[in-house]
C-alpha cells in the first residue's frame, strides 16, 4: 500500500512541474527581472537587494545574508500569479500597483504558505521513515522527492484555501468592517494582518498579569440583536473639538451613525463656543447649521458649552429618541460654568453625559476634582436614581486599575491616575451603586480609549482607558454589551458603546 502512494506521489510531482513549465510564461515576469544563479545574487548591493525584494513585497529588513537568503527563498518557491490573490480585493481602494497593503498581503500569504509547507514537508519525511522502519522496507522512494511533492500540494492546498476565505479578510482590512471569527487554517495570515492595521489586538502593558489578554472588538462584541428584541443602543466619544464631528478629518460622527446605528450619542470636549461664542446669544442659526451637519435622523441634540474659557469643555446628546426631559450641570454654579454636563430622562433611566475635569499639569486642580467635583456628581446621581436607573458616561478622567493604563508605574502623579483620583472614582462611583460595564463584562481584558497625540501612541497602543459607561446596579443584568471601537480616529479618544436591553 505504501508504494501505491509512493507511486501516486510521483505521478503528482509530474503534474505539478508540467503545470509549473506551463505558468512560467506568465509568472515569469517578475522573476526574469532577477540573476537566478547564486553567484549573481551575491553580487547584488544590499539596496539592490531591498528594491527586488520590496517590488514582490517580501520584508526588506536585515543584514545582506539575510536579504540573500530571502531573494533565494523567493526564487524558489515563488507561486506565480498566487501572490496577487488577496490584493485584487482592494483594487477599488488603492492604486493596484503601489498599494503598502497589497505588499503586504502577498507577504503574509506567501510567508503561511511557506510556513506550513516546511512543517508539513518535516513531517512527512519522518512519517516515511518510521513506516519504512516498522514494515521492514529496505529500500524506498528518495524521502526528498516526497517531501517536496508533499510540500507543493499543502501550498496548493494551502493556496485554494485562501482564495476561498480572501474577501472576508481582505474587506475588513479595506473597509475596517468587523470581521467574523477566523476562519481554520487562516489564523497565521490574520494575526500577522492584525498586527499591521490593528494595534489593540496585541498586549501592550509594562506590567502584564497572568491571565490579561488585550482587546479585539472582531471576536469580543456581542451579535447584533434581532429586531424583535426591545433593545437601547448608546455611544459616548470626546470629540476632542468639533472638526472630527464635521468630517474635516479622521473618521466622522456621520460614518460612525452609519456603521454603529446608534440611538443616542453623547459628546464630550465639543469646545463649541470658539465658533459659537456664546449659546444664548444671537447665533442659534449657526448651532442649526451645526446640527444639521453632524447627524441626519438625530432631531433631538442638547449642547452645552463653557462661558468662563472660550474653547473649551463642553458636552453634548444627540438623540433619535425624544426625551422626556432635559437639564444642565449639576445645579450648582461652582461647577456648572465649564459645560461639563448634559442629562435627558427617557422612559426606563436618566443618561448623563460628562466630561469630569482633568486634575491638569502639576495636579493643580485635583483637590477641586477629587472633594468637590466627584462628591457632587455621586450626588447628584443618586438623587436621581430614587426615581429611575442612571447611566453615566463620558471622559472620565480616570483610569481606576492599573489593567487600565499601559504603564501604571511610571504615572503614579500624573493626572487621571493618581491614587487620590482612583479612590474618588471607587468611592464616589463604584461602592456608591454604580457598575462599570466593560471591566464587569471583561475582567482580563486590557483595553484603552485614549492614547497620547505627542508620543504617538495609538500606533503603539500605549494608552489608557478614561471613558466608561457606569450603570446603576439595578439594571447591571440588562447590559447586553459593553464596548470599545479602537479603529475609529478623528481624536486622542475613541468611541465607546453600550447596549441595553428594555
């Protein structure tokens, strides 16, 4: 039985180098453009080296043995036509010839092929050589030969199997659409994608415990709830000031309506007032025009700004839902002046939208912040809760665990992580009746939603996590999903997302 398969092997490694001889006039292309034999790839410059290398999109990084190695390697095994598969996908959204993504496409795939041919190929050799021992076989088809013949079916196979799977993935590295689970076999090519376009999928922590895993909204977020579940759909995000929200750059208030289907967003750090000076003045029919810009089918929106700092703070909810009611601030003028928060009453809870203020450089406002601004908004917060749920959101200011920021040792006195600030938020928030959804629905997961524009860390994922949906305790089972939208530029903040169920 052995040399029936030996046998039928054989026959297969004619069939693929005739298929090989028959390709050659068109994958041949490429390669022509190289000295095959190893004396000419020698004499190669290193730039050389990189430019050939670059051109197939094969990594260009390393000494010049290593250049080498891989222009050999590619030589060798170079697929043809195979190596385009994914990136005509994204015709449609680069230019084909020097799309960075497509090099990169045609890498991952070429490296997953690669990889498991060799282990495949390994395999087989010693499987051939135990069933030649066992069964007492003297003398045998040359082991290489099957290997090889090995190796070029699971690369074929391997080949078939991304073609079959491409769209999924390459339509969410384009388009940055969620993406279902990983298909199998696939998990190689898509972790070495993630790593590329999604920094958040990757741990990033200074001081990691066992047990963290980072966050990827692809294969953490809940399903999409069916339309006969009566269901409520928030969005919080600090802005960062109005030009992300009127499409100027990043990614718009607009596109996330249309990818999100949000019922009501809530705004912070709108800093309105620079282009509208002042609410109650005579420029309501520029807030109209802002209106209109942000959001179509969201008739209802509260905005308030600062009137003691000009361009500064502020808040805002809009909503496709009509509230019941509407207030501003806390009530108390000591800390209502900054536009820092916004509450509508719907039918089944309060939803408070704010933004806490920052403790600021050399923590000048922290005793402000931790004995005053806190006590008041717990409060406030409770007086309310006596007659219906509250769920509050917005930039918090603060990250609460060290799980919450990538290095918790060297911010011990920075703003927003004090231990002054992180007590407040635990006694004023979470021993007060109020659940903080994410860390209650991922306990392990480190997940960030602000990262520093000066360090450029979003690139990095060297972030912290300020933003939250806090809930009351009474409706904590209703959270169906909380969560972060970390794709989503256009600020030093991204959105965040919670779902409730009625």
């Amino acid at each position: 039985m052995i040399f029936n398969i030996f046998h039928e092997i054989v026959i297969f490694i004619e069939c693929i180098s005739q298929n090989n001889n028959d390709d050659e006039s068109e994958a041949g292309n490429v390669e022509n453009d190289f000295e095959s034999d190893s004396d000419s790839i020698d004499r190669l410059s290193v730039v050389q080296l990189r430019q050939k290398l670059r051109s197939v999109g094969v990594p260009v990084k390393g000494r010049k043995t290593e250049l080498v190695d891989a222009l050999r390697a590619y030589l060798s095994s170079n697929p043809g036509d195979e190596n385009s598969l994914i990136a005509d996908d994204c015709k449609n959204m680069e230019p084909k010839s020097n799309s960075s993504k497509e090099n990169l496409k045609r890498k991952v795939e070429s490296s997953s092929v690669q990889i498991q041919a060799e282990s495949v190929s390994s395999t087989v050799s010693k499987v051939a050589v135990a069933k030649r021992t066992k069964k007492g076989v003297n003398k045998a088809p040359d082991e290489e030969t099957i290997a090889e013949s090995k190796t070029k079916r699971v690369a074929k196979d391997k080949v078939t199997s991304i073609r079959s799977n491409k769209a999924t993935v390459s339509k969410a590295l384009c388009a940055k659409e969620d993406v279902p689970a990983e298909v199998d076999g696939e998990s190689k090519m898509v972790d070495l994608i993630e790593n590329q376009f999604e920094p958040w999928t990757v741990l990033a922590h200074k001081k990691p415990q066992k047990g963290w895993i980072p966050y990827n909204p692809r294969t953490m977020r809940k399903p999409r709830l069916t339309a006969d579940t009566k269901h409520v759909k928030l969005m919080s995000w600090n802005v960062n000031g109005l030009r992300a929200l009127l499409k100027l750059e990043g990614f718009s208030a607009l596109q996330l309506a249309q990818r999100e289907d949000f019922d009501v967003l809530c705004l912070q750090e709108t800093k309105l007032q620079a282009l509208i000076r002042n609410f109650l003045s005579q420029q309501e029919k520029d807030v109209e025009a802002i209106k209109c810009s942000l959001l179509e089918g969201y008739k209802d929106s509260f905005w308030t700004c600062s009137v003691s700092k000009l361009g500064y703070s502020g808040t805002a909810i809009i909503s496709r839902i009509k509230p019941l009611s509407v207030r501003y601030g806390l009530g108390i003028s000591d800390h209502d002046s900054e536009g820092r928060l916004v509450t509508v009453e719907f039918d089944s809870f309060y939803l408070l939208c704010s933004y806490v203020p920052n403790s600021g450089d050399g923590l000048k406002r922290l005793s402000y912040r931790v004995t005053e601004w806190d006590t008041s908004l717990s409060n406030y917060m409770k007086e309310l809760e006596k007659m219906k749920p509250v769920i509050l959101t917005g930039d918090l200011n603060c990250a609460h665990e060290e799980i919450d920021i990538y290095n918790p040792a060297g911010n011990k006195r920075s703003a927003g992580f004090t231990i002054e600030e992180r007590q407040s938020f635990e006694t004023n928030y979470l021993k007060n009746g109020f659940v903080d959804t994410f860390r209650n629905q991922h306990p392990g997961v480190v997940g960030y939603t602000y990262w520093n524009y000066r360090h450029n860390a979003r690139k990095t994922n060297k972030g912290w996590r300020l933003d939250y949906f806090l809930v009351s305790e009474s409706i904590s089972d209703k959270v169906y999903d909380s969560y972060i939208l970390p794709d989503v530029g256009g600020s030093d903040h991204c959105p965040i997302g919670l779902i409730l169920t009625l």
